[in-house]
C-alpha cells in the first residue's frame, strides 16, 4: 500500500466529487441580475397600435410584471397565452406591460390581433430599455413591486407556477 | 415498434455487458483461458447490440418515426435528410446512445486485435471495458433513454439543435470528440489490467500506446475543430474563450499527451511505469468528468446540454472510478516495479521529466480554474467566473517553456552526456531560433513572450529539422540514393520517430501560430452607412447594403461587403445574422477571409431596421489559418505512427550496421 498516493488521490477525489455535488440543480444559464432589488430604470415608450406614449413611472403604486419578447421568438409565443389569462385574472391588481424588440410595429400587431391582447405592448425602438435592464435575450420577465422596485427576474418562457411565485414576491 | 425493438435491444447490451465484466474479472482472477474467450465473446455482443441500437435508432430518424421520443423531440418532417442522420448526437440521449456505439465499436476492435496476445491481461482489460460499457447501457436503458414510446405521436417535430444546422463544423467537430473522448476507455482498461495484475511488461506497453495514441488523434483533431468553429460563428473573431467545455476535451489531452511522453522513458529505461499508468487512468477520468461538465447542466457554456437529470448519474459513476483507481493505484503501484532507472538530469530523459512536470501542471492550472467559481459559489454563495486573465497569466508560461523543450529536449542525447556532447547538441538550432525571432520582429512582432515563443519556436523548428534529417544522412552515407534512404529511414525502419517528428513540427507551428495570431491582431470597430468605406490594414471595406433572406429553417439578415486590397476588388463578403425559430438569439455568422499570412474577419455588431446603417467589428488577425493546418500536421503524425505494419517483425531482425541502428533506436521518442 502506498500511502503517499492513497493520500494524495483521495484528498483530490473528494474535493472535486464535493464541489461538483454542491454545483448539482442550479442552472448555469442563470446570471443574478444586479437589478434585483433596485430601482426599475425609467422609460416611456410609445404603445402599438396607438399614439400614446407610456411611462413606467404611471404605474407606482401597483406591481408591474415587465416582460420583454420579439414575435421572433418561438418561446414568446408558448408563454404568451399564459401571460395574457394571468393579466386577464389579475384585472387592475397588476399591471402587465410587454416590452417588444427588434421587431416591426406591424408583425406586432398581427401576432397580438390572432393570439390575445390583453395589456400594453411597447415597442423599444433602439433597444435602449432591453439595455437598461441588462436583456440579454428573449423572452425575459422582470417583477417589480408597488414601489418601482425589481424583485425579481426570469429569463425564459413563463410558466403559471413562474408567475405566480414571482407575482407574490412584488405583492408583498 | 421501433422503440420496443431499441428498448429491447439496450437491455440486452446491459445484460450482456454486466455478465462480461463479471465474467472478466473472474477469468482474470483465475488466468482462466476458457473465461478469457467467453468475455471475448460478451465484447463482441456488447458492440453488436449497441450497432444494432443505433441503426435502429437511425431508421426511426429517416423514417420519421415519431412514437420514438428521441425522434419526436429533434425529428423534423422540414429538415434536411443529413441533418436528420446526424442529429443522433444534436441532444442528450442520442449523444449517449451515439456514445455506446463508438464504445462497442473500440470495444470489439480492440478485443480482435488483442486476441491472440497478452493474454495475462487481456480478461481485466475486457473487463474493465464491458463495465463502463454496463453504465452507459445503464444510462442509455433508464435515465437518459432515447427509446421511450410516445403514446400520442405529434405529426411533426421542432428539428435539432439550430447551432448543429448553422455550421458544417458543428456536425463533424462531435463524433471526433466521441472518437477521442470514449477511446480513452480503451487504454483505461489496459492500465487498470496492469494494476490488477500487479505487472507491466514492456510487450504490453505496446497495445496500450496504439490505444493512447488513437483517441489522442481524434481529441487534437476534435478540440481544433471545437475551436474553428467558435472562430467561424461565435463572431467576437477568436477560437478559445476558457469556456468549461472547451477546459473539459482539453484535459484529457493534456494527461494523454503526457502520457505519451512519460511512455517513451518508460520503453527505452523501464522506468515511470506507475506514473504512465496514473496519467491514463486520469485521461479517462478527465473524459467522464467532462462529460458530466456538458450533461450535468453544472457549467454554462456555448455547448452545454440544457438541464438533465443524468448528471447525478454520472458523478456517481465519476467518484466510483475515481476511488477505485485511487485505491488500486495505491495497492498497486509498488508492484509496477522499475527495471531501470534515470542518470542525469541534462538528457533527453530530464528532459521527459520536466514535459510531464509541465503537462501536470497545466492540467491542474486549467481544471482549478474552471472548478473554482462552483468552489466559490458553494462557499460563499456568490456568483464568479474566472476569465481569460487568469488562464493567460498561467498558461502562457507553460506553453512557452512547452516550446523551449520542444527544442532542448529531442536535441539532447539519451542518458548521460559529456559537456561537449552537450554543447555540440545545443549550440547549432540557435541560428534558428536567432532567424525566426528576428524575422518575427521584423514584421512588427512586440509582445515578450510572442518573441520568446518565436525564438524558442525557431531553435525546436531546426531541431525538428535535423533530427529528421539525421537518419536520412546516415543512411546515405552508407550509399543508399536520397530516396531509398528516405523512405527506409522515414517510412519503414525510424516510422514512429519520424512520426513525433512530424507531431512536434505541427505542435511548434501551433504554438508559434497562437502566440502570434493571439497578440499582434488589429481590430476596428466601424458604423457605416450604405455605400460608405473604412479601411483596415490593406483592405478597404464596403458597406453595399443589407438583404434578408427567408430560409427553409431560418431567416438569415445578411449584410453585403465589398472587400478590395490595395485597391483591388476581391471579394463580396457577407457576415450574417441567422434566426432560428426555437432560438432565444439569433446566431451570429461573420464572414472570413483567409489567407496563410493571415485573415480578415468581418462581424456583424448592430443593424438598423432600414438596412442602411450596419456596425461592423472588423479584424485582422495573421497565422490563424496556421493553426487549422498545423493541428491536421499533428493528426497526420499520430496517424503515422499507429500504422499497423510489420515493422514488429523488422524490430528483431539482426541490425546489419550500428550507425543507423543507433540513430533508429535513439530514435524511439
């Protein structure tokens, strides 16, 4: 038996075996956004399908769910039913704004016209609020509680069960 | 049906392989010949179900069959027939089937080639392949299985993987990787039968180098061509970022290539058995870790698969190898006794030492720095990245003092030398270096250790030369013509020595290359409008406009640039934007033009909606195609030397004259 190497591989056995136990069921894709906890940068975008422009900063005193997409986006398209009865069910407790980018106003248009309409769809002309708040791809979701505040943030297509453990988060 | 038949047929490779290693070990445990030819017999079962798998597997992919849920979860009716083929390995479970079938081809061909010899070894060796080839069956049977019926088939499916269909890189760049990656499993289980039988014989060295050698050819090849495509796609205009997956196929190659070396002192002084024997049981190691860094979901990274359940799976399989081979090393490695032993440290063989030092070394720098930010994560709960910075800044010296024994170390003589010998052998190859690291100055090289990478570059390049000159010499001096010497020297008799030649002549050209692409490039980051010019270098570059163009399986923004040097029209360049249905991001293709002296790349930063404004990242970068070149020189080499031919046979033959027999036996490195 030769202890030296007995010693020696199992002290590197065990550290990498450990460390590589503790790295387990996180996803890596997930960057800690240095937002969360922030104030949400300001914006005021012009609204499709209208003149109007809005302010983020009309709706302080509710939480907003924030999400940004493209109708581009294949994965924008499986979670926008679930954001539009969500919206619908929540009614004027929460505001629901999308943030589109890189798109066109009219592709815009038709998508919400076939699939549902539920809140306001803005369009981020130079992509200028995707880059205040750090997107870094679409679809991404940020909640913000009734004090302008990001308390959270998903990247990737939302789920009812996503939603709802965020949401709870900005009611509180 | 299909997925009934496959389900079937990977039980039967997971009974069948479980018996075999069971049955190995027994008939190694007893010198049982009879045991002996029936594990050979559950190797050959093994490789014929797993072959039978994939074809079925295969049939289902052509034929559409979406009740089999690998084929429902990358099929497509719209793709192409060869996407189709090769999008056995565009997921998770497919790579994993795709896996076992490279294992049981490796499997039963290095049980056909071993048949008739070693046999001492050969029933642990069979082994200890049919029980990795148990996990994987494991995995291929319940955790990760691609056979699982689908009760309610869709008609279509989303296609594979987009990054798989943007570059025809993407589809050679896997099976090479598989290629190396599972072949270490080969002379995995050869070292482990040493270590069980608590004997290394010189005659067994030569199977286990043949076993190294192959998946070290396919791993270089396989990480170069990881690299080139990062470089032709990825667009920020380099070919290696640290990121954990590139780490992770680089690895196992530094421990192989140390291997190798350390296999080298071990034939010609019977020494470094126990260490050569470690470093192969870590190249295969460092392949299941690495496979638990892509399928864990642990890393981000370009090419990590999404988030899986397998990766407990195989850490549970990684830290049983690992204490197993820890625990057999120990018990063991005494018995692995030296025949010889080392006299100086100014030799050829100090020399082999202070390589495999450095490949270690290397090996821990990169494996640390790709493990600490999870070390840091799982201590202080904080999120961290180690970058380039830190790999540059250890790495770099490595490499350089790589080169410089690229040079020092085959220049040096076996054993121990005088001074003069030394003197004689180390002064001339500094005309080399001297030229090269003043030609390197001359064309505006600045950065230290570019210039000590040229010089030392320019002395390993002459001492590569002339050491494949010598023999050639020597034999002309004898009388033969310039050919017959050459093709006796190079090709028949000194074949695996001229074979490393050729290896370090296309290590020194990669390593001079990366040193020279990596810090003399000139880049430019321009916004143009349509119609307007910017100038890079000799080149003046064009904006002429954008076009978008709807592809079957994307739509691709294509911004066209007219390229002139020296006010010459060349070309129309057309660095592309690809959008991809599933993709959150559009994937980037910038354009490349290449030449030997260097290569122009144009990237696409930003388009605006009009099409009349484009912000291009413009590069010039010398050598990179070099690297490409010269990594396929390394390939050629290996492949050289693993030629089977009946030099075996020549070897014992009576040396007719010493002077050639002592250049081609000095020569075995």
């Amino acid at each position: 038996m030769n202890r030296t190497v007995l010693a020696i591989g199992i002290v590197i056995a065990l550290a990498l075996v450990v460390v590589l136990y503790f790295g387990l069921g996180k996803d890596p894709q997930h960057i800690d956004s240095p937002l969360v906890g922030r104030p949400a940068p300001d914006f005021a975008l012009k609204a499709v399908g209208s003149d109007e422009t809005i302010d983020l900063a009309q709706y302080r005193g509710k939480p907003v769910v924030l999400n940004f997409w493209a109708t581009w986006c294949r994965p924008c398209w499986d979670e926008h039913p679930t954001l539009t009865a969500t919206a619908q069910s929540a009614g004027n407790q929460v505001q629901f704004l999308g943030v589109v980018f890189q798109d066109d106003e009219s592709k815009i248009v038709d998508f919400l016209r076939q699939r549902g309409w539920a809140y306001p769809t803005l369009v981020d002309e130079k992509g200028k609020t995707a880059i205040a708040y750090g997107v870094g791809g679409v679809p991404e979701t940020f909640f913000l509680n009734k004090n302008g505040t990001i308390v959270a943030k998903f990247e990737g297509p939302m789920t009812p069960d996503i939603i709802e453990e965020n949401l709870a988060k900005a009611m509180r | 049906m299909n997925a009934t038949l496959g389900r079937f047929l990977i039980l039967g490779s997971l009974l069948v392989s479980t018996t075999g290693a069971v049955l190995g070990f027994a008939a190694g445990a007893k010198r049982s010949r009879e045991g002996l030819k029936w594990t050979q017999r559950f190797a050959y079962a093994f490789a014929a179900l797993m072959v039978v798998a994939t074809a079925v597997m295969e049939k289902a992919l052509i034929t559409h069959d979406f009740s089999v849920s690998y084929v429902a979860q990358v099929g497509s009716l719209s793709t192409p027939l060869w996407v189709t083929i090769v999008s056995l390995w565009s997921s998770l479970e497919g790579s994993i089937l795709f896996w076992g079938f490279v294992l049981g081809l490796y499997i039963a061909a290095a049980t056909f080639l071993t048949r008739k010899d070693h046999e001492e070894y050969m029933a642990y060796s069979i082994a200890t392949w049919l029980a990795c080839a148990s996990f994987f069956s494991f995995l291929i049977a319940g955790p990760a299985s691609p056979f699982l019926s689908v009760a309610m088939p869709p008609t279509d499916g989303p296609g594979p993987n987009p990054l798989l269909q943007n570059h025809v890189l993407m589809i050679i760049h896997p099976p090479f990787l598989y290629l190396g990656y599972v072949g270490m499993t080969i002379p995995f289980g050869f070292a482990t039968a040493a270590l069980l039988r608590g004997r290394l014989g010189l005659a067994f060295l030569k199977p286990m180098r043949t076993a190294l050698m192959l998946p070290w050819i396919f791993l270089t090849i396989a990480i170069m061509l990881g690299g080139w495509w990062a470089y032709e796609v990825l667009g920020w205009g380099g070919y290696w970022a640290w990121d954990p997956v590139e780490n992770a196929s680089l690895l196992p190659w530094l421990t192989a290539t140390a291997a190798l070396h350390s296999a080298v002192v071990m034939e010609r002084r019977g020494v470094l058995k126990g260490w050569t024997v470690t470093l192969i049981q870590g190249s295969f190691l460092l392949t299941i870790l690495g496979t638990f860094m892509t399928r864990s979901g642990v890393f981000n990274s370009v090419h990590s698969f999404t988030q899986s359940s397998i990766g407990p799976t195989i850490l549970v399989f990684l830290a049983a190898v690992l204490l197993g081979s820890v625990a057999l090393l120990a018990t063991r490695i005494d018995s692995l006794e030296a025949e010889g032993r080392i006299d100086g440290a100014v030799s050829r063989e100090g020399m082999f030492l202070l390589n495999n030092l450095l490949f270690v070394l290397f090996t821990f720098t990169v494996l640390i720095g790709t493990v600490f930010p999870l070390v840091v994560e799982a201590l202080r709960g904080k999120q961290m990245s180690v970058g380039r910075p830190y790999f540059d800044s250890m790495v770099v010296p490595v490499g350089t003092a790589l080169v410089f024994l690229l040079g020092v170390g085959p220049a040096l003589p076996w054993g121990r030398a005088s001074k003069e010998q030394v003197r004689r052998s180390l002064l001339p190859p500094l005309i080399g270096a001297a030229l090269v690291g003043i030609i390197g100055y001359a064309l505006g090289a600045r950065n230290a250790w570019t210039l000590l990478t040229l010089v030392f570059g320019g002395y390993a390049a002459q001492v590569t030369l002339a050491e494949m000159w010598k023999p050639v010499v020597q034999r002309m001096k004898r009388g033969d013509s310039l050919v017959t010497a050459t093709v006796q020297a190079q090709f028949k008799r000194g074949r695996r020595r001229f074979a490393s030649y050729i290896i370090h002549a296309g290590a020194v050209i990669v390593i001079v290359a990366i040193a020279v692409s990596s810090t003399t490039r000139t880049q430019r980051e321009v916004s143009l409008a349509r119609g307007q010019s910017a100038s890079i270098g000799a080149y003046t570059l064009t904006f002429l406009g954008t076009e978008t163009r709807n592809e079957p399986n994307r739509v691709a923004t294509i911004a066209r640039v007219a390229v002139a040097k020296d006010g010459k029209q060349i070309e129309v360049v057309e660095p592309r934007m690809n959008q991809y249905a599933t993709m959150r991001e559009p994937i980037g293709t910038p354009a490349v033009h290449s030449t030997l002296a260097g290569d122009l790349y144009v990237s696409i930063m930003n388009l605006d909606g009009s099409g009349e404004n484009a912000g291009l990242l413009l590069l010039i970068t010398p050598m990179v195609s070099w690297i490409w070149i010269a990594v396929l020189l390394m390939g050629v080499g290996g492949v050289i030397a693993i030629i089977p031919t009946r030099s075996a046979v020549t070897v014992l033959e009576p040396q007719d004259s010493a002077a050639p027999a002592v250049a081609e036996t000095a020569a075995l490195t």
